[in-house]
C-alpha cells in the first residue's frame, strides 16, 4: 500500500458487496417474485440481471429482494418495483428487460410502460 | 456479484452451539440448488445476543434468525434462499410481521437501545477478509493519520476525545500516550492488552474474533503518535479462534503493507507480533503483561517507573485494552466532537457489557456511558427469568463490587460506579436474583483471587488466603460478629498494601457485599442461617406436612435415606443424615419440600 488511491480503489471494490448487509434504508425496493412459478418461468437470471446493473451502476437507494408468489402466476416472472406508495409491477420479465428497467425506470424515472401489468392483461 | 448475503455468526458462542456445522451444511445446499454464484455465505464475529445463538443473518431481507440447527439448513435454502419465502418459525421472534418482510433490529428492545461503536463490525464484515474491513473504511484513518496529521496531532485528538481505558482503571487515553510521546529513546512499544481474565467477561474477545483489523490499525495510530515501531499484542492461548483471525489479519495487512515498512509511502514503519499468555490472571496488570512479554515469569512490578517511561525492555510503552483500541479509528474518523457527545461527561463513548447470569438475554450490549442499570437489565436484557426478582449485578469481576436493587437507576460511568463501592472493570456484568447469597458470591471471588495471586507480594498472597477462609468460616456457621470486622479490617489493609491492582482490588467483592448486605453476613453468624438458602451447612431441607402426599416419590429418591415415612402418611427428613443434595425437592410434585 503506496498510496491513500489504492486504499480507496479496494474499498470501492468490496463495498458493493458489504453494502448488501446495512440495515438499508433503501427508498426503491426491487422485489422479483421466486416462488416456484417464478422460478419455472425464469425469474432466477431476472434476479440476478437486476442485482448485476443496480451494482454495475452504483445505485446506492435500490435494494432488491426476493418475494414469494403473488398469485398471477400466467404473467410469471413477475418484478414489483416498490418507491414509497407507489407500485410498479413489470410481467413476464427476462435479464434484458430488467436492464432496461433499471435504466429507463430506477435511473431516469419512467416507467416502462409496455412491460407493465396493465399492457399486459388485454 | 452475490444477490444475497448469508452471515453466519463465527464467535466462540455460536462456535460451541455448532455454527461451524451449519456453515458447512448451507454451503452443501447452495450448492446442491445451484446457487453459489448468488448465494455468499460468509463467517463473522459475534452479534451479541448470545443466548439465541447460532445466529443467522439473511442479507438483503435482514431476517434474523436464531437458534438455528444444522437440519433447518435445506429448509432455509429452499424456502428463503431459492424461492423468497422467509422461514418464520426460525426467525428471532420480536422481529416478526405479518407481511413477508420483518422488522428492524433497530426496533428490538436487544438492539434498540444499543449503540454500537467497539462492535460495528461484529457480525457485520468476515474478520478473515481484510477488503471487507476496508470496504468499511478500514485503515482510512490510518491512512489520515500518516498523511495529513502530526502525531501530536493525534494525540491531542486523543485527549480531546475523553477517551478513557476499557480495561477498568478508567485512565485518559490520550493523557497515556502524551506521557510515552514525551520520553525520548531509541526504541518505542505499543502493546494491547487482550488477556481478559475476568469471569463472565469477553467483549474483547468477540472484538478479537469479529474485527481484528481494527486492533492492527489503531496500534499502528498509537506507534505513530508515540513514535514506536513494534507493536505486541498479548492475547491468551486459551482464544484459539482469536488468535487464529489475529494471525491472519497480520499476514495480510503485511500483503497490502499496511503494517510493515514505508506504509502509504510516509516512510513511516510499524509491525506487530503476537505473544500468547498461559491464562494468569495477572498478567492482565499491566507490568505483569510486560515481563511475561519479556519471557519472563509473569509477575508485576513496582510503579514508578510507569510504564510510559520504562514499560517493556525497559523502554518507554503503552498498554491499551482490546475495547479501548476498537474505539480509536471511529475518534480519528469522526473527530473528538462527535465521541465526546456520546455518554456522560466524564466518560465520553460507549461502554460494551458482558451479560451473564440469571438474566433473559445473555450477550453482548453496547449501551452510551450514562445507560441505567435498570435499563440493562430489565429493557435490554429482557429481565431475570424464571419469577425471580433481581437482587444485585456484579461488575468488574473479582476486582469489582456488587450494584444493588436500590441503585439500579444510577447512571453507568466510571466515577458513579466508583462512587457506590464498584467499579467498571473490564465489563463483565453478571446479574444475580433473590436465589444468590452475597457470603458465597463473595468467597467465590475470593476463591478466584487466592488461585490467581501471583505470590510476589505477601498482603496479596497471604491476605486473600485469610480472607477466603474467614468467608469459608462464616459460610459454615462458626462465624462471629468479630470475624465480620476482622474480615472488613484485612481487606483494608490489603487495599493499602499490594503490589499491583490485583491484590488491590481482590477484597472489592467482600467490601462491597458487606456494603450492601451486612445483613446477610448477620444473619449466617448470629442466626445461623443463609436467607437465600444457598450455604449448605446453613440450610435445612424440610417436608410441610400440610403439602406432604405420601407419595415416597422423595424417600425413593434420597440417596442417603435421610427420609422415613409410611405411603399416604407425611414423611420426614432427617436432618442428621441429610446431604442437603436438594434431590427431594427437585422431585417433589406437591412443591411440599422447602428449605430454610
């Protein structure tokens, strides 16, 4: 250890993986339903995707999580994006899509509408 | 990048309840649903609620669970870990809600009230993975220190602080480092103190096991201010798991030179070694701990000179405590402001007690200087079990005294705990109900001091050994109300005569018991009787005639047959034969056996 640069590039390395631990008090929560019906329907690389760019960007306000079945298992995987009172809640979702959520809807604020439940359900 | 965090606390409680297995187990499982790449499990230090252990800590959902059993393993990877759904049987009960989340830590009465500072990391970083201490901002204030402060800088950032020592005695830090800074020599040593000795204390030990990073990095602040460049931590062989973690942590703060020479490019070099104790008690006095060091005998010297001028090698030393040495880099990070506005005003911060006893919660809490007793135990703590009502807390050890009911709101700090007759100490904090003797407690301690005297000095050796067979006298019923005032008179004298704190503070037990519960000392030589029927020879077993079935169950059960009498018909022990095994009334369903 030469130098204060060094310290700081291995910290900002390790922290995204001991950030996970704090009690966060994370305003967005990202929530991907992995009940079994998630799962069969590909909800396991969704997760992972989300967990990938929200680390790979840095978004410190974001904690995604897991959740069970929520009971509309034919739109399966099912992601449900939690700010405050507000919920979104994306269907059918693969890694591509959540890329695009995280981009479009967790960075710049708008909603992707078309991947939503309500353009989904005619 | 890992989607969840699975913690798994790795301290010598959870250890001894199996955590190591259960380790072992999730990571079989993991890998059976094809979860490693998602999935982190990773062994911390201690989380301080002991009792509950093996503790189990799902990131990001923060589910707490506790008690956990190698078999619950696959239920928790199936249902938590691959399908989202936490399992709330297992969960630490308080924090349960409805909904499929779960409350706060925060919010549990354990942890509420808790501020955490010395323990920020335990159960929060792998000890074993200096990244993650420095994801913490580990060595960021070492870093500061060597590049941007003078080391008197630093140390009056000490002394600003109000900082005292953890260890018991209370001394101003940054006053023991500005006493070694001054004295000029070749050679310089700063040493830690991690021979904890006291019964039922291990604070420092949870600190060892869960952050070990933090005692490397604040020694190096401590060897800069001073202007030393060896370092010694003197921990006891009988902490396999924290010497193990203390070894690691060295060998890699050397791989990222952080300890070692030139560190940062200042120019600046500080090592440090381990030595291992052979469990004394009384080389946790500071002189002691030097000459064991030095490869000697382990036995105190006199003071002057002080360590600060000749300590190890004879060369100028400090000696800080585990606890004191986890609170430095948090000072140097945060400024002396923010330290001082923590606790009371003559001792800044946070104090870390070991909770032992007859006490719901037993674990380790962190509390502000200042926090009541009566908010340890009864809010915290969760209060004494079983019915019983809380009669007394012991602090401090063998070198403390007992707090009472009747001061229970006095406020924690150095200078009020002195002031009613007990002292910090180290921390260890065991918490007694209605069914403790006060004699006995006190001849326990006694018992502890005459095996630990070093035998350097006469009042210590010769003086605890007088004073435990007094008690020893008392406790069998042959005591008089003169061996009471002898026994207050010898602990005086050992007081005033000792050589080292040892000898000093070993009648502390005895003088703060007769402080508080005279009474109790009364009652076993006057009346011959122990009022919490603890003291054998004091205490008879006797059967209520009234309550008494005749079922025989007790006669059957008495090893000596001490009891005689007919079925249906109340029966009778004989007092003569009666060991007082208390066998009879432990099997009695009719609650007909009492003693008195």
């Amino acid at each position: 250890m030469k130098s204060l640069a060094e310290l700081q590039a291995i910290r900002d390395k390790a922290r995204a993986q001991v950030g996970l631990r704090a009690e966060s008090g994370a305003s967005v929560r990202v929530q991907v339903g992995m009940a079994t019906c998630g799962i069969a329907a590909g909800a396991r690389p969704v997760l992972n995707a989300f967990v990938e760019e929200v680390a790979k960007r840095g978004l410190q306000d974001i904690m995604v999580t897991q959740t069970g079945c929520i009971g509309i298992c034919q739109y399966e995987p099912v992601v449900e994006v939690i700010e405050g009172d507000k919920k979104t809640t994306y269907v059918k979702m693969t890694a591509e899509k959540a890329v695009r959520v995280v981009n479009d809807h967790l960075v710049n604020g708008s909603v992707v509408t078309e991947y939503t439940i309500g353009a989904n359900a005619q | 990048m890992y989607r969840s965090n699975v913690l798994v606390c790795g301290g010598t409680g959870c250890t001894s309840s199996n955590s190591e297995l259960i380790i072992q187990r999730l990571k079989e499982e993991i890998k059976a649903h094809g979860l490693e790449k998602e999935v982190n499990v990773i062994r911390t230090g201690c989380f301080g609620l002991c009792a509950l252990g093996p503790i189990m800590v799902v990131y990001p959902e923060g589910a707490f669970y506790s008690m956990v059993k190698p078999d619950d393993v696959p239920e928790i990877v199936e249902e938590h870990l691959l399908k989202g759904r936490i399992v709330k049987r297992l969960l630490y009960q308080e924090t349960v809600v409805d909904d499929n989340s779960v409350k706060s830590l925060n919010d549990t009465t354990f942890y509420g009230k808790q501020r955490r500072i010395a323990l920020r990391n335990c159960g929060v970083i792998n000890p074993e993975n200096i990244d993650e201490y420095i994801a913490v901002d580990g060595y960021q204030a070492l870093g500061k220190v060597l590049t941007e402060m003078t080391p008197q800088q630093v140390i009056d950032i000490m002394k600003a602080s109000g900082l005292r020592g953890r260890g018991g005695a209370g001394f101003p830090t940054g006053l023991k480092w500005s006493f070694a800074a001054a004295n000029q020599a070749d050679q310089k040593y700063v040493c830690c103190n991690a021979d904890e000795g006291d019964p039922g204390a291990f604070m420092d030990r949870s600190i060892l096991e869960g952050d070990p990073h933090v005692v490397l990095e604040s020694m190096a602040i401590a060897g800069y201010a001073i202007g030393a460049s060896q370092g010694y931590i003197y921990v006891r062989a009988e902490y396999p798991i924290a010497v193990k973690r203390l070894q690691i942590a060295i060998d890699q703060a050397h791989e990222y030179g952080l300890l070692g020479n030139d560190i940062f490019g200042t120019g600046f070099n500080f090592d440090i070694q381990l030595r291992l104790g052979a469990g004394a008690f009384v080389c946790g006095e500071e002189t002691a701990l030097m000459t064991s060091i030095e490869g000697k005998r382990g036995e105190p010297r006199p003071r002057p000179p002080f360590p600060a001028l000749k300590g190890l090698f004879q060369k100028p030393t400090i000696l800080n405590n585990v606890e004191t040495w986890a609170n430095v880099t948090q000072i140097i990070l945060n400024g002396p402001e923010w330290f001082k506005s923590i606790g009371t005003e003559r001792s800044a911060g946070t104090k870390v007690f070991a909770l032992g006893g007859k006490i719901k919660h037993t674990g380790l809490v962190e509390v502000p200087m200042g926090t009541t007793l009566r908010e340890i135990v009864e809010e915290i703590g969760g209060g004494v079990p079983n019915g019983h009502t809380f009669k007394a807390a012991q602090t401090g050890g063998p070198s403390g005294g007992c707090i009472p009911a009747s001061e229970m709101d006095v406020k924690i700090d150095y200078d009020n705990l002195l002031a009613i007759g007990a002292m910090m100490g180290s921390g260890g904090m065991i918490i007694m109900d209605d069914t403790t003797c006060m004699v006995d407690i006190a001849k326990f301690f006694l018992e502890f001091t005459v095996d630990e005297s070093c035998g350097k000095c006469t009042p210590c050796r010769v003086g605890t050994r007088r004073l435990l067979e007094i008690l020893n006298k008392i406790t069998s019923g042959n005591g008089t109300l003169e061996d009471i005032d002898r026994l207050e008179k010898l602990c005086y004298y050992l007081k005033e005569n000792s050589l080292c704190a040892l000898g000093q503070t070993a009648p502390n037990p005895v003088l703060s018991t007769l402080k508080y519960f005279r009474d109790e000392y009364i009652a076993h030589v006057t009346e011959k009787r122990c009022p919490a029927g603890v003291c054998k020879a004091l205490t008879n077993y006797y059967i209520d005639p009234a309550k008494c079935r005749g079922c025989t169950l007790c006669a059957r059960n008495c090893p000596v047959g001490a009891i005689t009498g007919s079925v249906k018909q109340p029966h009778v022990i004989d007092t003569q034969k009666c060991i007082k095994c208390g066998a009879c009334m432990e099997k009695c369903k009719f609650g007909a056996i009492d003693k008195r």
